[in-house]
C-alpha cells in the first residue's frame, strides 16, 4: 500500500504565477530595451556615457540665455501672455460694450468657462498643469468680481455619462465619443440663477471647440449633437436664458477654438450679443490676456487667418474632405497587402480656390461677370436659392477690429508711395491713430492679378505682404514699408508655361481690413460701385496698379535650377483620369464628391511603394566601412555639407550596423564609433511637450496654438517665440524640434487645424519662416512639417492624396518653401499620406526634385512616426530622397539590418543619408559638450538595469520553486509504505 505525501498544490500554483511573471517581465524588459531612448525621456537616465581626458576642444553650439530656471519662466509666461494679447481677434463691439470697466460684476456662462481650450491634443498639445483658469485671470489685480455660484456650479456638475468633453488622444477619437458638454439650463441650480442679480454687469459666454491628433472633427452626429462647429441646442439654450433672464446689462462671446466655427448667430438679435472676441488656444496663461483684452489694458490687434463661413460646409473643399474608398479596393489589398494602408483617398477637386480664394474670387466675379461665370448661380449656395457672399460669409480672413473708434476701426492707413515691376513691388503706408486708444495696426497687402477665362486659374485676391506697427498713442502716425517678391503675386501655369508666369496685363494690389476690404478697394479703383453689386463701397485711394507688357517667366529656382512640372503623378491627370476641378469661368463647376475612383495598374504599383524596390548589386566593396580614422562628430562641427574630402573621411569609419541604426532609429542612440551621442528630437508646435526642464524636472513652457501666434501678423513676435522655443529646448536637452507645423487649414473640419497657422500659405510661410530662424539661430533643430498635403486627420495612413501642381506649389508648399530657402531650415518631418498614389517620403519629385534641387536644401527629411513598414518603405523611402526614420525602436533596424550590407544600392542611400543626419546634428545643440578627444560608449539606464535586476529575481526565483516541485514529485515516487499480509 502506498501513502501519499503533500500534493504542493501551492507550490504549483506558485511557479504558475511565479513564470506568468517571468514572461511577462522578459516581454517588456526586451520592448523596453528597444524603446529605451523614448522611456528615458520619461523616466530619467542616458542610453549613453561619454569619457573624455580634457585635451580636445568642446562643441557649444548653442547655450541657454543665463537667466535662472524662476526668472526664465516668469519670462516665457509673459510671451504666452502676449502672443494672445496680439492675435485675440474682436469681431463685434457693438456700442461700445468693450472694454468692461474694471470692478465688473460678471457671471461666467458656458461649461468651458471653467475648462478653457488650450489649444489640441497630440503632438501639438501642451501640459495644463500650469494653466491659469478663467476665473483666477478675470478676478487678478481686482480687474473684476466673478459670479462665485455659477463657476461653482460648471465645475461641480456631472449630470449625465458623457458631459465631460472629450476628444481623443494621439490616436485620434470616434465621433460618438467627441462632446460639446454643455450642460443643460434646466439642469441649472435655483442659487446659480438667484446669482444673476449681483453680478449683472455682464453675462460673458464662451464656446469652445477642440481638435487633436488622429481624428477630424465630427461632420455629422457625435456624443452629444451633430455638425460640431454649429451651435449646438444646449448652447441655444444658454444664450436664450441670459435673454429671458433680463438680468444683464451686456452679453459677451468668447469664441475658445481653432477651428471656424459658424458665428451668423452673433448677430441674430434673438440672442442679443453686444460683442465677440475670438480667443482661440490661449496655451498656459492666454487667459490673462483674455482678462486684459476685456477691461481695455489691451488693445486688440489681431486678425484672421481663416475665413469664417456662415454654414462650415460651404467652401468647394469640403465637398471632398473625409473618407473615400477606392471602388476596387480589395484589388488594392490583394496586390499590395493590408499592410500598406492603400485602399482610401481624397481629391482636391478646388484646386487653388482654398479659403479666402474661393468666396472673395466668387465675389469679383459677381460683380464684374455676373452673366458669364454663374457666380451667383445656385451651384454652391448654402444659405439661400443663389450664391450671396454677405449670407455665405459671417468674417472674412483678416478681418479684425480695435478700441477707439465706435466703428472699431481707429487707424487711417494711406499709402504714401508704392513701386511694381517684374522683380517685385514696394509700398509704404502711413498708419495714424485716430482713436482715443493707444494700440497697434496692421497692414495688409494684396494683389490681384490679370485673368482670362480658360487661362491660368487666379485668385481675384491674394494676400501677398503685411507688417504690423508699434503701439501708436492717440494721433501719432507710424510709416510701414513692405516690400514684395513678384513670385508672390505670379501663378503657376502647369499647363502651358509649366513654371511660375506674370501673364501680361494689370496687376492691381491694395491695402485693406482683411481681404473682402482690400478687394472692394481695387474694383474700386477699377471702376465698380454698389451699383454693380459690391457689398461696400471701396476706396481706390487705398490701391495701385501695375501693367505688365508681356509674359514673364520665373523659371529660377532659390537655388538656381529650372522651376518646371514635378507633381504630374499627384494628379489624376497622371494617371489618365479626369478631376473636374473648379474653375472661375463657370462657376457651376463647383465640385461634387468624387466617388467611384478605381486604381488602375499603374495606381496600385504606385501604391505598393516597398514591391516597387529592387535591390542593387550585393557587391559592396565599393563602399568602405568601418575605417579607424580617428575622426569624431565634434571634428565636423562648421565643416561644409559639400566638403566631399573631410565628409568622405568621417563617413568611411561607420559600420554597416552604425548606419542602420543611425537611419532608422532616428538619431537617437549613440553610435561609438563616432562619438556620436544619442540625441532627442520631441514635439511639438505649442511648445516642448514631452522632456522636463532639467534643472527641476517641471513641464516647458505651453505657448498658444499657432493660429492665435499666426492671429498676430506679428513677424518680430514670431522670431521672440521661435526663439523662446529654442531657449525651452535648450533647457530641456532637446536638439530638435518636430515644429513648426505648417499644413493648410483647407477645411475647417481638419482635427490638427490647430497646430496650423492657417488657410493661406503665404502668411504661413512667412510665419514659419520666422519661427524656424528663431529656433535654429539658437542651435535647435526645427522639423518643419507635416510634408506634405497632411490637410485631413482621416485615413491620414496612407490615404492618396490628389491635385494639381499650381494647387501643390501655391498653397500646399508655399507654407513650407521659405524656411527652406532663406531660413535653411535643417529637418523636415513628412507625412503618412501619399501624394498621388506614392507614400510622401518615397516621393522622388518633392524630395529629390524640389527640396534637394529647387530649393538647394540639405535637410534632414524624417518621417512622421515610424510605426507602419508596409506604408513608410526604408528601400523606397532611401532610394527617393529619405533620410530618418522617426522611431527609436527595432521595428525599422530590424527590416533591414541582415539586407543592408548586401544591397550596394542601399548601402550608398544609407551612407548617404547619415551625411545629411550627421551633418546638421554636428551643427545644432546635439553635440554640445562632445570634444574632438570624447569617447562615446552605450549604456543601459538605470531603469533598465533595474528591471534586469528584477527579471534575474524572477527567474532565479522560478528556478527555485520549479526545482523544489520536482523534487517533491520525485520524493514522493519513492516513499511507500509496505504491510505484512
């Protein structure tokens, strides 16, 4: 008979959890290691050590501005603070409601009165752990007394699930999961309404909308309503019950969002507002500014950058905008493969008439042509049976008003003297302050130039300069002086010319309060009246003009080569398909959706970019590696890009892997062999979201969205911020920046609008361009992005995009073309989208043919996040022009890191590609501290060792229980105990 011992259920159970442990641990330790650079951001430590004897010269290119942590703070605070002090737009100030005196007693309304927007979420998002309420900014300094009952009553209510608001994360959201959260006025308590009587100076309403990352707005039904930047019936409600309450003296909006709203109920009297001031993200302390803009200690100044239309889906581009499908779309996957994200596109069927271009060009052409372009025909209309610009449009892009005058329009601005020819034009405007306020103005130029029906397709108005003045007293005169390249008033005729052209005939430009103003003043100047059905009268004082005899071409690149076509195949054109795109002589052309698009052969080769690479010779000898040349990273510090001698030095010491890594791990893990540290590159637009200030491990700065910077036409302002950012950079050991952001606001449903500067890209252009040459004079990096047609959030993974070369060159690029140029911006980061049916970063006429020929630039070109092989090819990435993969982790490296050494041809795109890498990091903060003696070695962070630490407990301790377990099992065989019959 036997007897059995312990059966060590709990010894088993124990190993069970004990190896579960182990695997799990094993699993994250190896993911860890793979991420290590992005963890340590997080969690502290270096990827890497350097030793150096103290015998070489050290790198400092670029250092912080002496102040202390606390002096430097206070300093960026006051930036933010002014930046929304200039770009708050007022849009109504009726009887002079504006400014409040100061001790109002003023009652909050509107849920995001106590949770302003600060700007979006994602990349461009900022910390709001330093964000300064509305409530604390309203009632500082004793400015005025806030209704303690209903701010009491916001910030406690839940109400039901879902009135919290929301929008997502960096992946985006779904629209049923995206709330206004505007609780609802029954829900109101009797004390928040017995409160109105003591604090009845004034009802101040704010509205906000929110973008991020990942998602586009909602167009149609979300959480809690539908068309996201319509007022919604809970907001109806509210400014219903100030109305009914009869408690107020005046109502004041407060429009908190980047994105166009639809504003015509400002002006219903149903609702009874007296003034509006657009706020926009006001980053961590704009709410000050708020405060000031209200009592009068600021001005405002700022303007438009986007056209607010009275029904958001008005525009031609938003009849293409969102999620299309290819009709053969399984063809697509069968041939390609899920993994290249190639089954959806978006046409952009406006072509150039984005924004502003499309309803002031509408708007000529009513009063000039009405019989022969059907402007005012019903095609288009959404506010009445035919086309009405003043019922189609609520504020016109650079439309913006100040205290002094009733009008809200203080400053006379005359044109001194002014100068045109085919090389560019120069105006000087005397600005003088006729209010009873001191403040600044703005003045905007634009042009227009000579159209034939048929012919070239133009703008009938284009902003093509501004300037803005220094604060003017009362009566003081300030003379501004803008001078004009002629590129910007050209067009890109890809048609015939196939260049940038100054067709023959006049060219008119004014000055004006935004685009509508400065337009009436030049069919003012034409000879036009209200008789002719313009809105206003205009003044032809305020124009100029200039004939041009003939055609001139500028066909000279920035650096010298031949402008000519390079987007063929980011038509459909390309692909032997027709667009059907707008066009002013007739505007009954205006586009539908298109739908039913099928790829055909070609289209779906196109869209397989990685089937499309064939590998070069597997003989490499060609190519020297791993030489010991004793040349480090801080020796090539100022050495020129072309200096092929000193460069092909350098490059002959990395080793195959050191490439690899270096290419696809984007910079950010050390390469020994060259002394190369790990260097971080972070977001974002609105200010360094990711790593701490070292000195006290706090959050940087949190600066307003770029519409509101942009809101200031302020070019001065512009380079302070970008240096600011560099200072905060600097700060936080950062060497580049994945900002500025400059895609187009070609919607006003687009979730990342508010990264944006705004739907022109002339005025984005010159505003990055200033930010950029902030940022780099400081040593940091700037990648300037999203490169490029990144204009939608949805199916932003490999959607193909579609338009024509004027569209691409005179809008889309024009954003991105002078940091480039003059601001030799030293990184860009690409897109997800296609251009055409070929992934951006593979596209050879864009990186190849206009950023490296056209505009001569040695840039760094990045990917956006590298998380998609089968879509951001490394072969056919390197082969057209790419050069950084934007990830840390494995997955890249690991595609190619057994091939490379194999495949001559990219092996020269690789070595290739860390020339340009290591070329601009050798000229930012990156190598600060590295010394022509440092040595360079890799190393875990302290984190990581620990988590070995803990996964060799684990194992040692599973080791154990296992062991007893079976040694149990086997005692437990032998033990028998026997008895005698």
């Amino acid at each position: 008979m036997t007897t059995p011992r312990g059966t060590g259920r709990g010894l088993r159970v124990g190993v069970a959890v004990v190896s579960t442990m182990l695997a799990l641990a094993v699993g994250a330790t190896t993911g860890a290691g793979s991420y290590a650079s992005l963890i340590s951001t997080v969690l502290g430590g270096s990827t890497y050590q350097t030793v150096d004897d103290g015998t070489g010269e050290v790198v400092n290119n670029g250092e912080d501005n002496g102040m202390s942590l606390a002096e430097w703070k206070d300093t960026a605070d006051q930036l933010v603070q002014e930046v929304a002090g200039e770009g708050i737009v007022m849009l109504k100030n009726d009887n002079d409601t504006l400014p409040l005196a100061q001790g109002s007693k003023v009652t909050l309304f509107g849920r995001s009165s106590v949770d302003l927007v600060l700007g979006g979420t994602g990349a461009g998002g900022i910390d709001p752990s330093r964000a300064v309420n509305l409530k604390d900014a309203l009632e500082d300094s004793g400015r005025f007394d806030v209704n303690d009952a209903m701010w009491d009553f916001y910030k406690t209510y839940d109400g039901k699930e879902g009135y919290t608001r929301s929008n997502g994360t960096y992946m985006g959201a779904l629209p049923e999961d995206i709330f206004v959260a505007e609780p609802p006025v029954a829900e109101y308590t009797d004390e928040a309404k017995a409160s109105y009587a003591d604090y009845a100076d004034a009802a101040i309403v704010v509205f906000s909308r929110v973008g991020g990352e990942g998602s586009d707005m909602p167009i149609g039904d979300f959480g809690d309503g539908t068309k996201y930047l319509a007022l919604q019936p809970n907001e109806q409600a509210v400014l219903e019950e100030i109305q009914s309450s009869g408690a107020f003296d005046k109502v004041i909006a407060l429009i908190n969002t980047s994105n166009a709203m639809e504003l015509s109920w400002v002006d219903q009297e149903q609702y009874g507002i007296d003034a509006c001031l657009w706020i926009g993200g006001v980053g961590q302390s704009g709410a000050r500014a708020v405060a000031k803009v209200l009592d009068g200690e600021i001005n405002p100044s700022g303007h438009l950058v986007d056209t607010w239309a009275a029904d958001s889906f008005s525009s031609p581009a938003m009849q293409n905008f969102g999620d299309f499908t290819f009709s053969n779309a399984d063809a697509i996957t069968a041939a390609a493969g899920e993994s290249v994200f190639g089954t959806k596109y978006v046409v952009y069927r406006e072509g150039i008439y984005v924004g502003y271009r499309y309803y002031e060009t509408r708007y000529a052409d009513g009063v000039t042509d009405l019989s022969g372009t059907n402007a005012l025909s019903a095609a288009g209309a959404t506010m009445g049976d035919t086309w009405d610009y003043d019922a189609e449009v609520v504020y016109p892009f650079g439309y913006g008003l100040s205290y002094g005058t009733e009008d809200g329009n203080p400053y006379e601005q005359e044109i001194v003297s002014s100068s045109v020819n085919a090389e560019g034009a120069e105006v000087t405007v005397r600005v003088t302050n006729t209010g009873d306020v001191a403040g600044k103005s703005v003045v905007q130029v634009y042009a227009q130039q000579p159209y034939t029906a048929g012919g070239t397709e133009k703008s009938a108005v284009q902003l093509v300069g501004f300037g803005k003045t220094d604060t003017l007293e009362p009566g003081a005169s300030e003379e501004v002086t803008i001078a004009i390249d002629a590129d910007d008033y050209s067009s890109y005729d890809y048609e015939t010319a196939k260049t940038y052209v100054l067709d023959a005939g006049d060219y008119h430009f004014a000055i004006g309060n935004g685009a509508h103003e400065a337009l009436n003043n030049i069919l003012a100047a034409q000879g036009y009246t209200t008789a002719d059905g313009m809105d206003a009268e205009g003044d032809a004082a305020k124009a100029f003009s200039w004939t041009n005899v003939e055609q001139v071409l500028l066909d000279e690149s920035y650096a010298g080569e031949e402008i000519t076509n390079r987007f063929d195949t980011a038509s459909l054109e390309g692909y032997g398909k027709e667009t059907g795109y707008l066009t002013r002589a007739d505007w009954n052309t205006f586009p539908e959706p298109y739908s039913e698009l099928e790829a055909d052969e070609e289209m779906i080769a196109d869209i397989n970019a990685d089937g499309e690479y064939q590998p070069g010779d597997s003989d490499t000898s060609a190519i020297t590696t791993g030489a010991k040349n004793g040349i480090n990273i801080a020796q090539m510090a100022g050495v020129e890009f072309d200096d092929t001698e000193q460069w092909d030095t350098f490059l002959d010491q990395l080793t195959v892997d050191d490439m690899v890594t270096l290419v696809t791990k984007s910079g950010q893990i050390a390469v020994p062999t060259i002394a190369y540290p790990a260097v971080y590159m972070k977001d974002g637009p609105a200010g360094q979201n990711v790593r701490m200030y070292v000195e006290d491990g706090s959050p940087a700065t949190g600066y307003c969205g770029e519409v509101v910077s942009a809101s200031t036409f302020n070019r001065d302002l512009l380079r302070r911020l970008g240096d600011a950012m560099g200072e905060d950079w600097i700060r936080t050991e950062t060497a580049g920046a994945y900002a500025p952001a400059v895609n187009i606001h070609r919607t006003p449903y687009a979730g990342r609008n508010f990264e944006y500067f705004s739907e022109d890209g002339y005025l984005s252009g010159e505003l990055a361009y200033e930010e950029v040459v902030g940022m780099q004079e400081r040593g940091v990096m700037t990648f300037i992005k999203h490169l490029t047609l990144n204009d939608q959030e949805t199916n932003r993974q490999g959607v193909s995009t579609f338009s024509n070369e004027q569209a691409i060159r005179e809008i889309y690029l024009k954003a991105f073309e002078k940091s480039f140029t003059e601001g030799q911006a030293q990184a860009t980061m690409g897109s997800f989208n296609r251009i055409g049916c070929t992934w951006s970063g593979a596209y050879a006429p864009l990186l190849k043919d206009v950023i490296r020929g056209e505009w001569g630039s040695t840039a760094i070109l990045d990917t956006d996040m590298a998380v998609l092989p089968g879509l951001q090819s490394i072969g056919a990435g390197l082969e057209n022009g790419n050069t950084m993969w934007a990830t840390s982790a494995d997955v890249f490296y690991n595609v190619i890191r057994e091939t490379a050494g194999q495949d001559s041809k990219m092996l020269a795109n690789l070595r290739e590609a860390c020339h340009v890498i290591l070329y601009n990091v050798a000229n930012s903060i990156g190598i600060n501290g590295i010394s022509t003696a440092t040595v360079v070695n890799r190393v875990n962070p302290y984190w990581l060792n620990i988590a070995y630490v803990a996964v060799a407990a684990l194992a040692i301790s599973d080791i154990v229980m296992v062991a007893l377990l079976v040694r149990r099992s086997l005692r437990g065989n032998r033990v028998t105990i026997e008895t005698e019959a």
